[in-house]
C-alpha cells in the first residue's frame, strides 16, 4: 500500500483520537497531514507535537493564540475559525480525510473534500442524513469513494467484496438497544443525562452516546445507509442485538446473509477505511465465541422510542425533511445535556419541529443551510415551551 496522507477532521473527538491510534500503530502506512478540532486547545497542541501534521486547525478562534505560540517551534501552520476548517481539506498534499467532527457542523468541510476530489472515510453520519443526495452525486461525479467508518455501514460494506452486480435485497442494521433496552415509556419519564450517557458497549461522544439511548442513532443510520448503499427504506431493516458482536447484515437475491463480526471497537472500521480494500495486521482483542455463548435478537421497540420511526417518515418524505429531523435532533439532544428537556420530550421536539417545517424538495446547499437554520430556530422554539 502507498503511504497515505490523512487530514483528520474532528482529531480530539472519540473518533479521532482512535484514528490517531491507528495511525501511531502504522507510521509505515499513514501520515498525518492535518489535525482540526474545535475548542479542545491542549489536546490538539499534545496531537500536534507527536504526529507533526503539515497544519493545524482549531476551530474556536479564542484559542488560536495559544495553539499558534505552542506549534511555531515545530514549524507547523496553524489556522482558526469555521472557514479555515472548512478550506484545509483542499490541501494538494492529502490523500483521505477522515470526517469526524460531530453533528451539521461537519457537513461544508466534508462536501468541500469532496469537491477536491479527497476521498473521505465517513465517520459523520450527519453528512448523509442532512444532504445525503447531494453529498452522493457530488462524490460521483468527483470519482470520490466514501469508505463508512460507522461500525454498521463499515460491516455491510465489508460483506460486499466479490459479489459483483449482485443486489442486495436487503440489508439488517444491529442495534444494541443502549442502556434503556427494555423500558417502557412510564421508566423512561425522569431518567438523568447521567443514566442516558452509559452506553453499554460503546464509549462515544456524548452526543452519539444521547442519540444511541433514544435510537435517533439507529435512525440517523438507515438514513445514512439509503444513500451509501443506494437502498429503498424498505430494503432497510433494524434489529436489535444487545451483545453489539454482529455489526450488520446483508441479504442478498437468493436469501443467503452475510454478517460482519467482532468485538465491538471502532478502530477495526476506522483502520479498514483507511485501508481499504486491504486488511492489515493488528493487535485489536480477538473474539471469543465462548465469551459469548448467546447472540440474541430482538424487534426494535418504536412505541417507547418514536424516533427510529420518526427517522423512516422523514426518510420516505426525502428532500429537507431528513435535515430537518437532524437539526430538531441537534437541538433537543443539547438541551437534554443542559437539563432543558427531559428524555422522552426529545422525540417531541423533533415531531413538532418536523411537523411545522416547510417540506422542500430539490435543494441546493444553499437550500440545506437554510433548512438547517429555521428549523433549529423552530425546534428551540419547541424547547422553551417545555422547559422543566
Ligand atoms: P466527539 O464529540 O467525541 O468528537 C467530536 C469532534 O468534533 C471533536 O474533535 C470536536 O472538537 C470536533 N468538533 C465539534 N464541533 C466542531 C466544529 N464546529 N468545528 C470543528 N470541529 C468540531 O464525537 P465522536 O467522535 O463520538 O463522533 C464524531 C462523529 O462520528 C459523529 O458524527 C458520530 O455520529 C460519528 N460516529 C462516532 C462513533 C463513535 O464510536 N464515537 C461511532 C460511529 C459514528 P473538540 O474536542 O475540540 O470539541
Ligand atoms: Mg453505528
């Protein structure tokens, strides 16, 4: 494999930072070309010093000083702001970005790869879901790949190799269920962002450890699924796997289903992304069947967790609806994490803010950003009525 040249967009975040492991364990392969994070100075400036990236970009600008005067003795650019995050990906020099920074936020810098033709290992799933058909025809027409890094989306890529024009008839996402498996809407009432925050199997960011606990992420992911794998809503399925060993399924003309395994760690799908379509060696943890003597399984309970379902309606309808769900989503989650809202009120927030937006087709960008603007403008709105 040539040695490959990775900005990392997001690098202090829970993905990032695996990435980085990745790479610390594969100098030979890889080589960090730029590091961007937001507002965690000290971390970015320890990230910089060891991996020697060619630029550095933090995006609060308060903290540009500070990152500046500890990499000048490194010879390392450094840049602050949204649009310097946005404008580092044109680098000649870069090979692959990876897509990590969470949320809309990591929408313009990855279409902006995307245009300068960086193929992307998708970490954000927010990307597809907002402009999930933009985003796609813009990397056709680009030749760009996107390698999903998401452990769902990475199983069913990893089951495609050698199937040719075969279709997929359909396609199983694994759901652990997060930590509120089980309960009923009357448990869920007065549950605490501390409770919602412990993933049983996965150690996240917070915001995708929010949307694991109220399935918003199951739904982000069928939606993200549609527009990787090109997909109908009714070829996508979720089923619930608490033990996380099976990453997904596929399931093709004849029947016949092929399932990626392993223990559940994110650097697996992150490494295959970068390595893609090779597979290296490593010395990830290795499977124990007899660790885990049952595989169980189990149907998605949409009644206590209207979002998946709220997820489906918004992908049927298509145009800005999906971005709407995921600003209201964006929204409603922040304002759980500073105690606005209670858990299950985020699901209203997102249905009303869904329901009293304006349903468009056929946008642009500029179209998105403007989705994106009023209906966080309207899911705020939402939240100030239910304020506990
Ligand atoms: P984290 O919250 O841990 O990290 C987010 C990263 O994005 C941080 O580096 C943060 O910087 C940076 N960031 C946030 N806002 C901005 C901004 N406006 N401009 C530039 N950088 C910004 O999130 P995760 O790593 O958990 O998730 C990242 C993405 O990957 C999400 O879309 C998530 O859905 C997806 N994903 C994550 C998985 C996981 O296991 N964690 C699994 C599958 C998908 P700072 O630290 O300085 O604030
Ligand atoms: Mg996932």
């Amino acid at each position: 494999m040539q040695k490959k040249n990775i900005a990392i967009l997001g690098s202090t975040g829970s993905i990032g930072t695996q990435a980085l492991d990745v790479i610390r364990a594969n100098k030979d392969l890889f080589t960090v070309e730029v590091l961007v994070g937001n507002s965690n100075a000290d971390l970015l400036i320890k990230q910089a010093q060891e991996f020697l990236p060619n630029a550095v970009v933090i995006a609060d600008e308060t903290k540009y000083q500070q990152v500046k005067e500890a990499l000048q003795p490194l010879d390392i650019k450094v840049f602050a702001g949204e649009k310097s995050v946005e404008q580092i990906v044109e680098m000649e020099s870069i090979h692959l970005v990876l897509a990590a920074i969470v949320g809309y936020a990591g929408l313009a810098s990855t279409l902006n790869a995307i245009k300068h033709k960086k193929h992307i290992a998708l970490a954000n799933k927010e990307t597809l879901v907002v402009a999930g058909e933009l985003v796609s025809k813009l990397a056709q027409e680009n030749n760009v790949h996107i390698y999903p890094v998401d452990s769902e989306h990475s199983a069913i890529f990893q089951c495609l190799p050698g199937e040719g024009a075969n279709e997929i008839e359909k396609i199983f996402l694994t759901a652990s269920g997060g930590p509120f498996r089980g309960k009923t809407r009357k448990d869920l009432e007065n549950v605490t962002k501390a409770q919602a925050l412990k993933h049983p199997n996965w150690s996240m960011g917070a915001k995708i450890t929010i949307d694991s606990a109220s399935l918003m992420n199951k739904g982000l992911e069928v939606i993200e699924a549609k527009w990787l794998f090109d997909l109908k809503p009714q070829q996508i399925d979720v089923i619930v796997h608490p033990q996380s060993i099976i990453h997904s399924i596929v399931q093709f003309a004849d029947g016949s289903m092929k399932a990626q395994m392993g223990l559940p760690d994110m650097k697996l799908p992150i490494q295959y992304a970068f390595t893609f379509p090779l597979r290296i060696k490593n010395n990830f943890p290795r499977f124990n069947f007899l660790d885990y003597p049952n595989l169980t399984f189990e149907k998605a309970d949409t009644d206590t967790f209207l979002n998946l379902s709220l997820a489906y309606d918004a992908l049927s309808k298509g145009g800005n609806m999906p971005c709407i769900l995921n600003a209201a989503n964006e929204v409603a989650v922040d304002a759980f994490l500073k105690d606005k809202i209670k858990f299950l009120q985020m699901s209203e927030v997102v249905l009303n803010t869904m329901q009293k937006s304006k349903h468009q087709t056929n946008l642009n960008y500029e179209g998105f950003v403007e989705t994106d603007k009023s209906a966080r403008i309207i899911a705020a709105e939402e939240v100030s009525k239910l304020k506990i």
